[in-house]
C-alpha cells in the first residue's frame, strides 16, 4: 500500500469530516522530496515569504538568471552586487536574510542535505531558526518539502488554520496552540493533514 494511500485512509478514518474532505478531494498524490541542499531551500523559502507563489516564483527565475540558470553557491551570492539582488525583487530587508544565510552557510551553521536528513525534526528547527529572517514555519516547509517528513503540521500556517475552519464549519479559526493539540490526533500523517487542510475549497461547507 502506498504512503498517500494508508496516510489518506488513515485520516478518513478519524471523523466524518475527514471522510467527507478526502472522499471530496481525492486521495494525495505520492510526491518526491526535492533533496535540494537546506541552504538554497531556505533562501527559497524566504522569497516565498509574504508574497504570492507567482510573484515568488518570477522572483527566483530573474535570481537564477544572474547566474546561468543555476542557484548560487554562498560564495558567489556574497559577491553579488546587492542592486542585482534587489533587481530580481529581493527587499532590502530579504536581501539581508538571504547574505545571512549565505554567510552561515560558508561558516558551517546550516547543515547539508545528508547531514540534515538525519537529524532530528525540533533540533533542525532550533539551529536554523537561530538564524535571522528563519522562523519556525520557514523550516517546516523545508522539513515537509525538501527532506520529505510526513508528521510536520505547520500550526502558524494561516492557510491550514482556515482549512480547518472550512473543513469543521466553524465561525473563526483555531489557534495555533489550539490546533497543536488537535493535530495529535493525526499523527503520524500531520504532513499530510496540512495537504489536505490546504485543498479545502473557499466555498465549502460542512
């Protein structure tokens, strides 16, 4: 049995509600990590920050331009002149995280791929999150999306907080501390939770 399969089973099983959301939207496609190194998935992470996928998106394809296509080494982005990096759409304040990140790189601070991939979930989150413009939802989508951690549930995320709302019919969504104590209940498939808190629909009605 596939991972989606026994995940999406596992939460249809918990309450009607769940039936009704996953029977709705289907069974999650199985998806690959994207095993990229932590250093550039966090920088990607920033760009994302606040802003529309789209507008993220352009952001990064003008930064990867500046260098043939490819996602700078730390080096390389210290080198940058910092007009470059706010051509591509970085603000000032972006543009300082992304130095940072590149500096702690360069220093050892951010671990790689391999060396991440085995530590445990809440020790990577406390040495990034150490590091400026890196907060605790930054790294779990890094856990969730770069290193394939399927019991992440990003409880700061609005989106998976308003799912909820939707998916329930509540009147106002949960709070994060709130939502914590709910997602248990969804171990150990919370990474998968959040996808479908995601999908739920803007119109739908419990």
């Amino acid at each position: 049995m596939s991972s989606s399969i026994q995940s999406s089973q596992f939460l249809a099983a918990i309450d009607a509600d769940w039936a009704r959301l996953i029977k709705l939207i289907g069974l999650k496609p199985d998806s690959t990590p994207t095993q990229q190194e932590p250093y550039e998935a966090l920088i990607r992470a920033v760009a994302y920050q606040q802003l529309h996928g789209k507008a993220a998106a352009a952001i990064l394809g003008r930064l990867l331009a500046l260098y043939g296509g490819r996602f700078p080494e730390p080096a390389a982005l210290l080198a940058s002149d910092t007009t470059d990096l706010r051509a591509c759409g970085f603000s000032g304040r972006k543009i300082s995280y992304i130095i940072n990140l590149a500096e702690a790189s360069l220093a050892g601070e951010i671990p790689d791929y391999v060396t991440a991939l085995a530590m445990d979930d809440e020790a990577l989150i406390a040495q990034l999150t150490a590091l400026p413009g890196i907060g605790r939802w930054t790294v779990e989508m890094m856990l969730m999306h770069t290193l394939g951690r399927t019991d992440i549930l990003p409880v700061d995320d609005l989106g998976v907080r308003e799912g909820y709302r939707r998916m329930k019919g509540l009147s106002t969504a949960p709070t994060a501390r709130s939502l914590k104590e709910i997602g248990l209940a969804w171990r150990p498939y919370r990474s998968t939770a959040a996808w479908y808190l995601w999908q739920v629909p803007r119109d739908y009605t419990s």
